[in-house]
C-alpha cells in the first residue's frame, strides 16, 4: 500500500512532494480489490461475457442449427447418438428406400447393412441416410455384378450436446451462449443510453438551477409516477420487437434515478471553489459542465450503472420472457426460460440451464455493484 | 387530516390525467386495430363496427368520449373478449388478483420484519449472515425464474402441489410463495438496516435506562421506528402485488387481472389496456396515499397540516 516508487512520482508529477496522495479512484481500487466477494464476481462476470462475445464462434454447433434427430436431447457429456440408438436410427432411414435390408451391424463408427433390391440399386438411395442428423458420408460397398445387392455402409457422426437441446432440436449451448451475448449487450446498451441522458439531463438542470431546474426535475416527477414497464410494453408491441427499440425503450425508462442523482451531485459541486475558479477563468456553461462537474459526479453514477445493468437485463428478460423481446431465431436468457418453461414436463435442462446463468449474471453484477458501492462511497455503508 | 388527504386525492388528478392521456394516444396512434383479421373484414361491416365504436370521429372526439364514460365508472366493452366489458372483466378477475396478492403481501410483511429484525439483533453472527444471504438471493433471481423453477420442483417432480391452475387451496401456495419471496427478500434487508440503526438511537437508549424489559424495547420502540422504510416501499411494492403478476399469473395459470395488459395490447384491445392503466394507477395513487397517512401516524416528527 505504501510502496509507492519515489522515482515515478517524481517523473509523473514533477512539482508534487515525494508523499503523492492517493486519489479518489486509487483508493477505490485498493478498496474493491480487497473485497473477495466483488473480485469474484468481476472475474465471473468475465468469464461469462468473453464466453458470450466468443463463445458462439467457437461453439460446433451455429445456434440456429435445427437437428431434427435429436430434438430435446437432454443434457450429455456423452457424445451423441448413444448406442442403442444407433441401429434403429439406421434401419428406419434405409427402410425409407424401400428395399430388402439384411442384419445391420455396428463397427466402431460405421453401420454397414447388406441390402438387396428386384432391380439394380439406385445409389441415390444413400441420401436417405446421409439426410440423417447421426449419419454422415453413407456409400454402397461391395455392389454385386448385377447391381442388385450390396452392403450400405455410413459413417456415425458423433455430435455433443453438453446442455442438451431444445423442442426445436437446436443445441443448447449454443443458444445459451447467443443468449448472453444478447442480454448483455441489452444490458450494457440500456445503461449507456440512461447513462448519457441521465447524466446530461441531472448535470444541466442541477448546474443551471433556479426555474429551469424546477421545471426540468417537475417533469422528473411527473415521468416518475408513470407506470413505465406499461410504456415499454406498449411501444415493443406497437412498433415491433426489434433489438434498437427494446434497449431504446429500456434505456429511456431507466434514466430518471440517474438524472436526480447526478442533479444533487451537481447542486453540491457547483458551489465549489474549482467551479467558481473556472467561472472566473471565463470557462463558458459547457465547459465547465463536461470538464469539473460530470467528471466529478462519476464515483455514484459509476456504481449506479453497475446496478443498472442487472435491472436492464431483467428488464429485456422480463419483457423475452413475455414473448416481446427479441425474435427466433436470434434468442436471449429470459425467452430461453420461458421456452424452458413451457417444455419443463420431461426436459427440465431447458429451464435449468439458462436460469442458472442468468441467475450467475445477475449475482455478480449485484456483488460486483456492491463492492463499487462500498469502495467508492464508504460513506454510505 | 381530512383536509391533508382531499388536497392529495385533488393532486392526484393531473398525474391521473396525464397517465390516461399518454396511454390513450398511444394506443390509438399504434399500428393496427382489434378488428385486424387474417381475412380482411368486408368493408360494409368494417364501417358499421367503426361506426359503433366511434372509430368513425376525430380522434380527439374519441378522446373525450372515453374520459366522459371513465368519469361515469363506464371503462367500455373489450374488443378481443366478447359480450364482456372491461368492468365485468375486472370484476371477475381483480378479487383473485387481489387475494394471491394480499396473501402474498401479508406473508412478506410479517416473515420479513421478522427475520430482518433478528438479524439486526444478532447482527454479525451467523443468523444475520443467512438472513442477509438468502435476502440477496431473494432480490437477485427474478420471479419469472423462481415461479418455473417452483412448479417444476413442487408441482412437476415431487407432485406435492399443482403445478397449475385455480381452484382450490393448493392451487394458492406456489403462486403466493412465488410472489413473496423477492418482497420478504427486501422487506428484510430493510428491516435489518433499520433496525440497526434505530437499536442506537436515543430514544432506544432512553427506553432501555427507564428498565424497560428488552422485549418491549425491540418490539414496541425500535421496530417502530424500523418499519418506518418498509412503509414507504410497501405502497408501490402492495398496488403493484394486488393488481397481479403476469409472470405469476401466466406460469400458473391464474384467472387473474396480470395478464390483461400484455394480451390486451397484443391484441389491440384499446379499452381493456386503457382500463388495466387506469386501474394500477389508481391503486398506486391510493396506497402512495395510505403509506404516507400511515407514516404520519408512526412518526410522530411527520405532520401534514
């Protein structure tokens, strides 16, 4: 904590004295770095968002993928189709060609079936099996003279689903992972967007005062006691579920808190002697707002934001959950729970799965919220 | 008093106005209408239905129209659910909302109070730490996550409750429970912070040197003072309970009066959106109203003249 390098002191702030202080957001720093809970989730929170924004590149399975073979395949570690499974799926795809099948037997990784026909073999008939999700590169060996008896043979192809797949038959994983992307892109979006409106909007009317300030928080108010979910639902409803529109609608109904909190940061700041110096200075109304006063309100609106996303996220999930979020097959965590919900009778993964990660999201996005709380406001523990 | 609470009630008429007045323009400037087919209506009884609803009039006669009607109690007939008015509707549903949600809300208030008034007392031991864990798993996982999860375990796995549907007893637990838990989850932690505070206040310390016993001490003068935060966040949190979940009402399948909006909306249901508007809103102008004469009441340094 102490071992601050004299010699960098010196080169960074050549006038300041060997005993630099620490700043605002050193101390933060510091601070959040010892709270176990809050380091945790940062790293958790990380690793969930890298697997979000990279996940689905290297995801085998594309998240739209339909295999119509293995349609709610529960969650396996196991590769994919299990033995048992192997011989049935086979004869009923040969069975489609309509012609004599003899003993089917399984070696390693190939199915082979003798096969024999009034005709000669129409060798068009191997797309009845290649069409099939678990075989792939299906040839006829061993053809007789006359063409009219054989051996088809195919390969197994072996497929993962570590999270199962859903009632469309599309993996899992790959759409829990497309989900996180979205949601957290919702999130953070949403945020951003109350962020900058909140923070101009408080920083303004707090720093201009006098009647525009009262007009400008009276409209607040006003906007405060509107039940707002009722608006968002009813623009995603009337002007189509797109992604824009929905962190839009979020963005919009979010900033209200950020505005009184910046506007009462601001109200205390613009008495102070920096703000006056800058006055005197002749700095105009702008410049002092984007130089002294929005920088200086950034410790709460910081750990605000942090919390905001969590709501954001809910937000866009309460609103996936109720079939006006984003569409298929693009999907996001609250419309996979709420497919998950609707197919939890004999295929529980669906729900489980995606609960539990935006659950995950949610806690670490909370603790994480927290420790900023504690390490940039100690007063307000 | 008297005079305190018909100043609120005359206030409360702007804000009431301006929800009604943005919701309606809303609805109407959408796109599409409830008479919207997959089959184009024929156009002669596109007209007569027009006519019959006064779809017919300017948009502002429309308007005022409605606000007539609403002043008389008359919220008009729903468009997607025939041979019923809005009023019916809600008659039918808002008492089932209301009990799920009254059930729910008094569960909270006295598991919650409870639990964050022991943790205060034991504060920093391990009750306090299970108290304030389980409050923060409370708030974090999102009913639309517990109320699945729930009918799976209970109604689905275990086949000790219905998993749905209403009726009896049984069919209330799940769905209570469900709307619960967040509120006990945050009803605690307000409780604990609270009480906290309030066991080091002076008029604590003052009661514990009369000899008090410590009974009286905690239950009378400190929780007193401690529930003064879980009033004021009960007035959003009880209109928002009572007037139904429509997460809670969707998973479990409740007659309830949740689902209204979103369906409403869906389907271009002008009078059924506009009357759930008007209905949450006056719930939460009322007990925004009840919450402060209540806190008047509980604290004496509060008074409205």
């Amino acid at each position: 904590m102490t071992d601050i390098n004299p010699a960098m002191t010196e080169t960074q702030i050549p006038t300041a004295s060997a005993a630099a202080g620490r700043s605002l957001w050193q101390d933060a720093w510091l601070r959040l770095r010892r709270n176990k809970a809050a380091v945790t989730s940062a790293f958790v929170l990380l690793f969930i968002a890298l697997a979000g924004v990279f996940g689905p590149w290297f995801s085998p399975h594309p998240y739209d993928r339909i295999y119509p073979q293995y349609v709610r395949a529960p969650a396996s570690l196991e590769a994919y189709p299990k033995e048992d499974a192997i011989v049935p799926a086979f004869e009923s795809a040969v069975a489609r060609a309509r012609i004599e099948m003899g003993e089917t037997e399984v070696d390693g990784s190939t199915v082979r079936v003798p096969i024999s026909d009034g005709e000669p073999l129409d060798p068009r008939i191997v797309r009845y099996v290649d069409r099939s999700d678990l075989f792939s590169n299906a040839r006829i060996e061993e053809l007789s003279d006359d063409g009219r008896s054989g051996v088809l043979a195919a390969d197994v192809s072996r497929i993962r689903f570590i999270f199962g797949t859903d009632a469309n038959g599309r993996d899992l994983l790959s759409r829990i992972l497309i989900g996180i992307r979205i949601s957290l892109a919702i999130g953070v979006l949403a945020s951003v967007m109350a962020l900058l409106l909140g923070v101009t909007y408080g920083a303004i009317a707090g720093y201009l005062g006098g009647r525009i300030d009262n007009v400008m928080m009276r409209v607040v108010d006003i906007l405060y006691s509107l039940p707002f979910i009722f608006f968002v639902i009813l623009l995603v409803v009337f002007f189509g579920r797109n992604f824009v529109l929905i962190f839009i609608a979020i963005g919009c109904t979010e900033w209200l808190d950020m505005a009184r909190i910046v506007r009462g940061q601001t109200l205390t700041l613009k008495r102070q002697e920096f703000v006056q110096a800058a006055e005197a200075l002749g700095v105009n109304n702008a410049g002092i707002l984007k130089r002294h006063i929005i920088p200086n309100t950034l410790g709460p609106v910081v750990v605000f934001v942090t919390l905001l996303v969590p709501k954001a996220i809910l937000l866009e999930s309460l609103l996936s959950f109720l079939g006006l979020g984003v569409q298929e097959p693009l999907t996001s965590l609250g419309l996979l729970i709420s497919e998950g919900a609707s197919n939890m009778r004999g295929a529980a993964w669906l729900l489980i799965y995606p609960a539990v990660t935006l659950t995950a999201i949610l806690f670490a996005l909370n603790f994480l919220g927290d420790g900023l709380r504690d390490a940039l406001d100690p007063k307000d523990r | 008093m008297f005079a305190y609470v018909l100043r609120r009630f005359v206030g409360a008429v702007p804000t009431l106005f301006i929800i009604i007045t943005i919701a309606f323009f809303m609805i109407r400037l959408a796109p599409g209408g409830p008479f919207d087919l997959e089959r184009p209506l024929d156009p002669l009884i596109m007209q007569n239905l027009e006519r019959a609803y006064n779809f017919d009039k300017p948009l502002w006669q429309q308007y005022l129209i409605y606000l007539g009607n609403l002043a008389q109690g008359d919220l008009g007939p729903s468009f997607t659910r025939r041979d019923f008015s809005v009023v019916d509707l809600f008659r039918t549903g808002l008492p089932v909302s209301i009990r799920i949600g009254s059930l729910a809300l008094s569960l909270a208030l006295v598991i919650g109070v409870v639990l964050g008034a022991w943790a205060a007392l034991r504060q920093n031991t391990w009750v306090d730490y299970m108290v304030v864990g389980t409050a923060t798993f409370g708030i974090t996982i999102p009913t639309f996550v517990i109320a699945p999860l729930l009918s799976l375990g209970f109604g689905v796995m275990m086949g000790w409750l219905p998993a749905g549907g209403w009726g009896t007893w049984k069919h209330m637990v799940l769905p209570v429970t469900t709307l619960a838990l967040p509120q006990i989850a945050i009803i605690a932690r307000l409780t604990r912070g609270a009480t906290i505070e309030a066991l080091r206040s002076n008029h604590v310390r003052t009661a514990r040197a009369y000899g008090l016993p410590s009974h009286v001490v905690v239950g009378v003068h400190a929780l007193r003072a401690a529930i003064l935060p879980v009033v004021s966040y009960l007035g959003p949190a009880a209109a928002a309970l009572l007037t139904g979940s429509v997460v809670v009402e969707t998973i479990f399948g409740i007659p309830g009066i949740g689902r209204y909006f979103v369906q409403g909306a869906l389907g271009r249901d002008y009078t059924l959106v506009m009357g759930t508007v008007v209905v949450i809103a006056v719930f939460v102008i009322v007990f925004n109203l009840v919450v402060d004469i209540l806190y008047a009441w509980l604290d004496p340094r509060v008074r409205y003249d």
